[in-house]
C-alpha cells in the first residue's frame, strides 16, 4: 500500500480533506462525485434543509441502495466480501469527511 496523501473534494460547494492512499484518489474522487450530486438531488427538492440533514438523509438513501446491491450475496458468493468492504471504505469515509471539514 503506498503513502496516504491528502486529497480535495468538493461537496455543496464544500471543500473536504481527506487522506488516502495514492492507489485509492480515484475511487475517492468518484465517491465525492456520487455523493455531491445525491445531495444535490435531495437538496433540490426543497423538502430538506440543511447540510447535515441533507448529508443524513443521502448516507441512508446510498446505504439503502448498497443493502439492495449486496441483498442474497454473503461471504461465501461472489462480490460478497467486496460489498462489506466498500461499506467499510463509505462509513470511514462519511467519517474523515466530518472530522477534516474545512471552510
């Protein structure tokens, strides 16, 4: 695993400093993106406000659809272990995002 690095995203016109490693900036870049517009989606409607509510009510609708993803899928079949990874990697992500606000 290489040396993590600190990256930029930008979220509701936010920026956020998150480390991670090199290897990983893609993927990070790519789940600020979905995140950024699943908020803006929400916040759009005008039915919720405030970006901590919108950011709550995003984090569920995205854990809804990763439950409905790995639904039926367990260790023992595939992509099984790569679903309870990639909830790991978004819980600790939604973490750094909160501890290394900026702004």
């Amino acid at each position: 695993m290489s040396k993590g690095n600190t990256v930029t995203v930008r979220i509701l016109e936010k920026d956020y400093q998150v480390a991670c490693p090199e290897e990983q900036e893609d993927d990070l870049t790519t789940s600020a993106k979905y995140l950024d517009k699943q908020m803006r989606k929400i916040r759009d409607t005008g039915k919720v406000i405030g970006a901590e509510r919108i950011a709550v009510m995003a984090a569920l609708n995205i854990s809804y659809e990763l439950l409905q993803a790995s639904q039926g899928s367990d260790s023992g079949k595939p992509g099984g272990e790569a679903v309870k990874r990639l909830h790991k990697k978004l819980d600790e992500a939604l973490y750094d995002l909160k501890q290394m606000e900026i702004g």
